[in-house]
C-alpha cells in the first residue's frame, strides 16, 4: 500500500512539472524524483495537522480522480494525460482539489526551478534568446 502511495505521488508531482525549459529525459526522470523527494520533505515539516489535511486530500483526490477518469489510477496514464487532468481538477469546482494542486504545484515549481540542471538549461535558453544570430533570425 506504501509504494502504491508513493508511486501516486511521485506521478503527479511529475505531471505538475513545468514544461520549460525543456529537458532531455534522462534529466528530466532526475529533476522529477528531485522535486517528489523535495515537496515529501516540505509536507514532513509541516506541523502535523496540516500534513494530516495534505495527505488527507491527497488521498481523496487520488479516489476522485481514478473515479472520473473511469476507474483508471492516474499513475496509469501518460504524463501529458496527467497534466492534462490536473489542470482540469485545479479549475473543477472542488475548492479542496484546486487548492491541493496549487499547493503542490508551488511546492514542486519552487524545487524545479532550483535544481542545477534546470538552472543551466535556463541559462543556456536565456543565452540563446541574446545572441546575435537569434537576434537577426527574429529582424530584430
């Protein structure tokens, strides 16, 4: 039951990974369990209560969301379909759903952006964005 748990988690703190910069995938698998291990630790050291209503409503969602997608864990599907249904969820009419995904999704955007792959590919897109070739490819 633990590793259906933790492997519940892990995918959707992957599907709330934001889509740049991009990464190779092999980067990309390493910067996702950063950012589950990162937002694990975050929610260990909160105060117990709330730990208790984050992991409570996790759980909820996770019955919620294999419910309405017909009976199908959302570790089962692809993560552009994970992505896709958490985006939906945050804008559903559940107030306790939107806020966990924010929550989790602050959380997980704070550890992405952190992690020193993620740096470097920044650096190199802002690089990319400033020299003179991509300058006189967009005319300007």
């Amino acid at each position: 039951m633990a590793q259906l748990a933790t492997s519940a988690f892990e995918a959707t703190i992957d599907a709330l990974l934001p889509e740049w910069p991009t990464l190779p995938p092999a980067f990309r698998v390493l910067v996702s369990a950063h950012c589950a291990r990162f937002v694990r630790r975050q929610i260990a050291l909160a105060p117990a209560h709330i730990r208790l209503g984050i992991y409570a409503l996790f759980i909820m969602f996770w019955i919620f969301a294999t419910i309405r997608l017909g009976m199908r864990p959302l570790n089962s599907l692809p993560r552009e379909r994970r992505a896709a249904a958490l985006r939906t969820f945050a804008l559903d009419q559940v107030p306790a759903f939107a806020a966990l995904e924010r929550i989790l999704r602050s959380m997980t955007a704070v550890a992405f952006l952190e992690h020193p792959n993620v740096v470097k590919a920044v650096g190199e897109a802002g690089l990319a964005a400033t020299s003179p070739t991509a300058s006189e490819a967009t005319g300007a």
